[in-house]
C-alpha cells in the first residue's frame, strides 16, 4: 500500500512540474520569438523587395537583387566592412593586453584593489552619449584639453576625429576609455581564483617571471579570457553610440562601420529593402566571426563550466 | 565645465580656478523640456524594468533550477540573440510601429527595450538562482505549497538583492539606450541621451549648459553605483559571461 500512495503523490507532483515549468517559461519563449523570429522574417521579406520608404507607390518584390547590388556593387559596403573589422580588431587587441597588465598589477597589490575596482565600473556603467560628448570636447583642435597639454610638451595636436587618417583611431580610444575596464575586472577575477600552487613550485624552481606568466598565468586564465573576448568581439561588432556621436561615420566615410552603414541606409536614405539585406547579412557575419573564433579557441558557446 | 561661465569655458589655455556658478544647471532645468526628458527616460526605465522583470524571473528560475527535456536549447538561444545585431531588430519594429501609428510614444520605446535586456536579464538571474540551496524549494514542496506559491514565498525573497541588482543594470541599460531611442523617439518621447545628442549635432553648442545637462543624465549612473556596486560588478562581468 504504501509505495502506491507514494507513486500517486510522484504522479501528482511530476504533473505539478511540468505545469510549472510551462506556464514559467512561457511569457519569455514568446517574447523571445517576437524579439528574433519575427523581425528575421520580416527582414527576409524586406530583403526581397525593393522597399523606399519615400515612395508613395509602395515596395515591389525584386527577388536577390538587392544582395546582388550590395555583394557585387557597393564599395561602399566592403569599405564599411573593412572598417568594422579594422575597429573591432583595433578595440580587442588593445583592450585585452591592457586588462590583463592592470588586472595583474591588481592582483598583486591588495590596498587600492577595491576602490579601483569600484572606480571602474563608472566608464561601463555612464551614458555613452555623455561620454563620447565629452571625449568630443577633448578631442576639439580649439578647446580639447588634449592638445593642450600636447602644446605644453611642443607637439603639434590633431584634429582627432576630424582628421580622415586618425579618426578610426580616435574613436578606438574611447572604446578602450570604456570597455578596458570590462575585461581587467573578468580578468582579475580569473586571476583571484588561481591556485597558488604553481605559482610557488616556479618561483622554488628559479622561473623568471615572463615565463611564470607565459607558461602558467596565461593557460591558467585562458578559459575566462577567451569568453571574455568572445563578447568583446561580438560586442565591439554591433558599436554605435560611441561612433555615432563622436563622427556619425566621418569624415568622409573612414569610421562608418557595418552596423552603422545599415543604419543610415535604412533611417537616413530610407532604403528599407537594401538595409534588411544588409542587416541579415551583417548577422550572417556576426554568427561566422562568432563561429570561427569557437571552434579556433576550442569553446561551448552555452555551456557552463 | 558645466560650472564654468561663458568666457572661462571657451578660454584657452583652459582655466582651472575659476568662479564656478550653477546658472548652467539653473538653465537646465528651467528649460521645460529637459525635465521632461528626463521624466520620460525615468518611466521608460521602471516600465522596462517591470516587465523584463515579470516576464523573465519565472524563465530564469526554470532555466537554473528544473530539469527537463529542451533546456540546453532554449539557453544556446537566450545566448545566441546576443549576436543578433540590434539594428537587425530595429528596422522591422520601426515598420510595424509606423504602421500602428504608434511612433514617438514612450511605450514604443519601452518594448525595444524590454527586447534588447531580456535575454540578458534571465542569465544574470540564473546565476543568483543557482546559488540558493536545492533543499530549501524540495522542503517547501513537501510541505504542500503548490509550485508556484513556493516560488512565490520562499524562493524570490532570497534572491531578492541579486534581483535588485538586475532591475538595476536594467535599468542603466534603458537609461543609456541610444539607438532605439533615438530612431523612435519624436519631440513627445524624447529621451535624455537622444537629447543630449540633438544638443551635439546643432550647428552652435552652448558648451556649458551642454555639460551640465551631461552631468544630470550621469547622476542616476553614479547613485546606483555607490549603491549596489558589488553585485552590479557580478552582473555587469561574470553574470555577463556563464553560470
């Protein structure tokens, strides 16, 4: 009788669960849908129509053509493409090695750990908007603070995002200014839960201290850099605000980047239909950069560790 | 520079000791539509916060608690829409929203953002749900609680401080949106960081209520930061990366 009653109650209880687990997941699996399914079919739609906002007549369906026109006849986007690359790979590198010189100078002193650590929250958490503003006054040739201080030393200033050959530059900067502090503090908490162990057998063993960090500190944190950088570099892909306000693009077209080139096609010339096109092949290229940089650096994209 | 007088703030050299005054700040919010703004940006924040909230608290105890079969691709998913490019998400909404007649309107805006913090939101949460014990919700079970009121009762007040933390980072993300706003939003919805921007594109800038209106979209940042900055670093960082 009595293991009857209990696999009645298991019974009632699995039931239980499974309603549970339902009605909790719900609200989200359908919004989620609304957040990536339905604006990828649209897209897609989009993409096959020739689709100016502006025209009175309305969109037609032109099949390919506009991938065709884009992929074989826009220097313009293999520019921005080149630039999205250029600006990304330019963010990464930098921000990586900085993060993880500061996140091991950190480690070791203990004093200042914490209010650094606090203090640096504040580039991630600010308004973009805000902060490009005021790296825009910086960076101004009449007003900026930069080229003042680099005419106490006799340099000459720039103009800094004015400037074709140095703007991409000048707007990696303000990238590093935000996001450096992203990776230190990744990498400090890798580096906090280290074993001690090694560590001590090389110092014993009369290691120098770039080895130490080459051939035990680096493999050691590798697993928390590398998804580190996954999401930099995804991240860095999709930049905006920063790029936005400092140049929108210019001059010229030097620090238009993909997803900013997608944006003006669509909201500053109205070309619905080329900038869906080139809004699905963007997330084509996202998903493959994200693709290859997992299987070169040997992750599970959602697994957990 | 959003203390400094007209004359100090375009000297050069730039003058360090000067009489500072407040009339930029005055100024600021003597202009109608800056309060404005900034009450919009403050509704579409607490509105985004309840709903990413609503909708994603009971997904993201499911997702870190309950086995069953599907959760390994419903969490390959909540992480793969970080790829999607939000522009991507943008153009069909801008249509739809247009063709609803609901553009420049603060609920607009509110549901892009709800968009962009969801996914996001439910894996921060998984992490401050794995932390609880598995005894604790087996208990309440046991002792007859439907799922849902053990969940309601017992489990949410434990991560209450780590869901605090959520609402906030939700919150910051809202506040500091730009491109959705900025597309979206008319002259009625107009939220602080896409004012800040018409404030930069003009032709002429006025530098110094610029900054003081810059410094007054910086405050909430730097209250909430003084506040929860522990468990924002979890969430802004290791929650971020995986559970």
């Amino acid at each position: 009788m009595a293991p009857k009653t209990h696999m009645k109650k298991n019974n009632t209880l699995n039931l239980e669960n499974k309603k549970f687990i339902v009605t909790s997941l719900a609200p989200a699996l359908i919004s989620l849908i609304l957040i990536t399914v339905v604006p990828f079919v649209i897209n897609i739609i989009n993409s096959l129509r020739n689709y100016y906002l502006a025209d009175p007549k309305g969109p037609t369906f032109v099949g390919l053509e506009n991938f065709k026109q884009i992929l074989f006849n826009d220097a313009n986007f293999w520019h921005s493409l080149w630039i999205t690359l250029l600006f990304t790979a330019g963010c990464i590198l930098i921000e990586f090695w900085l993060g993880l010189y500061i996140a091991g100078l950190l480690s070791s002193g203990g004093t200042f750990r914490n209010i650094i650590r606090s203090l640096l929250i504040l580039p991630m958490a600010a308004t973009p908007v805000a902060v490009s503003f005021t790296w825009k006054i910086m960076y101004s040739p009449s007003l900026g603070i930069i080229n003042y201080f680099l005419k106490l030393f006799n340099i000459n200033g720039a103009a800094w995002v004015g400037d074709p050959k140095i703007a991409l530059l000048s707007v990696i900067l303000v990238d590093v200014w935000q996001w450096t502090p992203f990776m230190m503090l990744i990498m400090l908490a890798g580096y906090m839960s280290l074993p001690t162990e090694p560590f001590e057998a090389a110092t014993v063993d009369g290691a120098k201290d770039w080895h130490i960090f080459r051939y035990i500190t680096l493999p050691l944190i590798k697993p928390v850099a590398l998804t580190a950088l996954l999401f930099r570099v995804i991240d860095s892909l999709k930049t905006f605000d920063i790029i936005f306000v400092l140049t929108r693009g210019g001059p010229g077209n030097t620090t238009e980047t993909l997803n900013l080139y997608t944006y003006l096609k669509g909201f500053s010339y109205l070309r619905i239909g080329e900038a869906s096109a080139l809004a699905i092949i963007f997330l084509l290229i996202v998903i493959a950069i994200s693709q290859i940089y997992l299987k070169y650096a040997g992750l599970e994209f959602g697994g957990s560790n | 520079m959003s203390l400094k007088r007209r004359v100090d703030a375009l000297a050069m050299p730039p003058r360090w000791i000067f009489s500072p005054i407040i009339d930029n700040y005055i100024k600021v919010f003597n202009s109608q539509d800056f309060t404005r703004f900034y009450f919009n940006s403050i509704l579409i924040g607490l509105f985004t916060i309840l709903f990413v909230l609503i909708i994603g608290i009971p997904a993201s105890y499911t997702l870190s608690k309950m086995n069953f079969r599907g959760k390994k691709d419903i969490d390959f998913w909540i992480l793969s829409t970080r790829m999607a490019p939000p522009v991507g998400i943008l153009i069909p909404y801008f249509l739809i929203f247009k063709n609803l007649g609901i553009l420049d309107t603060r609920a607009s805006i509110v549901i892009m953002h709800i968009a962009l913090n969801l996914s996001f939101a439910i894996w921060v949460m998984k992490g401050f749900f794995a932390e609880i014990p598995k005894g604790i919700e087996e208990a309440a079970l046991v002792d007859g609680c439907s799922h849902w009121r053990a969940f309601i009762r017992i489990i949410l007040p434990l991560v209450a401080p780590g869901l605090v933390a959520t609402a906030i980072i939700v919150f910051l993300f809202s506040w500091n949106e730009l491109l959705f706003a900025v597309t979206l939003a008319g002259n009625a919805s107009k939220t602080v960081p896409v004012a800040l921007y018409n404030f930069v594109s003009y032709e002429e800038i006025d530098w110094g209520p610029l900054s003081a209106s810059a410094m007054l979209a910086l405050i909430p940042v730097l209250v909430f930061i003084s506040f929860v900055q522990k468990q924002l670093i979890k969430g802004l960082t290791l929650g971020a990366i995986s559970k």
